[in-house]
C-alpha cells in the first residue's frame, strides 16, 4: 500500500535524520514508525494511564524515541570527581 503524507519541512529533516542514525531509508523508517503506531495498544494510542508493575513497563510507550546518542548528550555525568577535600 502506498500513503502520501505530507509534513512540515522540519519534521522531515528530523525523520530523514532519524533514520540515518539507523542506517535505514526514510521511506522504510517511516513505514516502521506508522505500523507500531497501528499495532500499539489502544490505551497507548488514547494516551491513558497504564498501570505498571515496573519502570520498564511504565517507559514502554516511549521507548525509540530518543536515540542512545541523544540520550547520552542528555544524560551525560560531569566527569569531575568533586571538588578536593582538606582531612588534615
């Protein structure tokens, strides 16, 4: 089946550098990005609250949206130990 979607010219670049990352073609990409979406669960797609018995389950709904690169940029620790403390 072929669909015609037509979006803004920065959500373009953003899927086209999205699948780059993941070495794929934006067409299969975005193919991939629409059959999750037609699979997810139907609380998912409504945006209801799931109950989770862990933060696994919790995060679920959002995971892929951030390549481990972003995350890594976002979350990255300060590689200082602390500042020196004087025990004398």
């Amino acid at each position: 089946m072929t669909i015609t979607v037509d979006v803004r010219s920065d959500v373009e670049a953003e899927l086209a550098r999205r699948a780059a990352v993941q070495g794929r073609p934006l067409k299969a990409y975005a193919a991939t990005l629409l059959e999750e979406a037609a699979h997810a669960p139907e609380s998912v797609k409504l945006g209801a609250p799931e109950k989770a018995n862990n933060l696994a389950e919790l995060f679920a709904s959002v995971r892929g949206l951030l390549t481990d690169e972003e995350i890594d940029h976002l979350f990255s620790r300060n590689p200082s130990t602390g500042r020196p403390v004087d025990l004398s």
